[in-house]
C-alpha cells in the first residue's frame, strides 16, 4: 500500500480482482489512435474469459481500430466527496472480429448496447496487461 497523502491510500489490485470489477460492469472508454491522435471513446462492453468485446458501427473508431490496434481500456468508480475510488486500465490489441464463428460466439446474450444502430462490427480486445488501483482513505482519517 502507498501513502498518497496523510489522507489517501493507494492499494495495487490484484489480477483476480481487476477481472472481477471487470466481469461486474457494462460500460467502459477506449482509448484509441484515429489519424494519429488519441482518442477515447464509451463503450458498452462485455468479457469473455480474459478478453472484451463490443460492439460499433462504422467510422472513426473502427478506422482507427484498424490502422492501430493498440488501445488502452478503462473502467473506474469515484467519490468525490470522500476522494476515493478505483480504476481498471487494460492495455491491449484490438481486433475485428471477422470469421463466423467467433461472431456467433461473441453474439451470445450478454452485450446490451445503448446507443442507436446496428452495431454490427465486432471487436475483441486481447490484453496484454490488466492493472488496478484504488484510493483508500486510511481508516479513522478525516478530510
């Protein structure tokens, strides 16, 4: 555990636990090269063993999905008025998904997308690092 300051805690989470939190939520950002400048974008996602998946349209995140395939993707939690918190940030390649098979499987129930379209274009994340942290505050502390 590291002392950010006399008020915060920062822990390290495991593997196991940064999956849990991961296996727990829906939406998450990706952070993508488009025209060689990052951009982020939120996805609904779901995970699938220790890969994600999900799903777009057409455009500039597929686009650059395509011309660079390596992304970060992030999911976090925070409480401002406590100044707590946590965050899973996965580095990885990305991957259209494009052979039948694995379409099927990623279509399996499991992804509920919110925005509009068909979103037909699959895309698996493959990390290549999964890490995490959370910000404690030490018990008996106040701000």
């Amino acid at each position: 555990m590291t002392v950010i300051d006399s008020r915060t805690w920062l822990i390290h989470l495991s593997d196991s636990e940064c999956w849990r939190l991961l296996d727990e939520h829906a939406v998450g950002r990706i952070g993508v090269l488009v025209d060689s400048a990052p951009e982020i974008y939120p996805v609904n996602y779901r995970t699938d063993g220790r890969t994600i998946l999900f799903r777009t349209d057409p455009g500039s995140k597929l686009r650059g999905l395509e011309r660079s395939p390596s992304v970060s993707f992030e999911i976090d939690d925070v409480e401002p008025e406590s100044r707590t918190g946590w965050s899973v940030l996965v580095k990885g390649r990305a991957r259209e998904l494009v052979d039948a098979g694995e379409v099927r499987v990623a279509s399996q129930p499991g992804l509920d997308h919110w925005s509009i379209g068909a979103k037909a274009h699959w895309v698996r994340i493959e990390p290549y690092e999964v890490t995490g942290r959370q910000l404690m505050a030490p018990k008996g502390s106040s701000r």
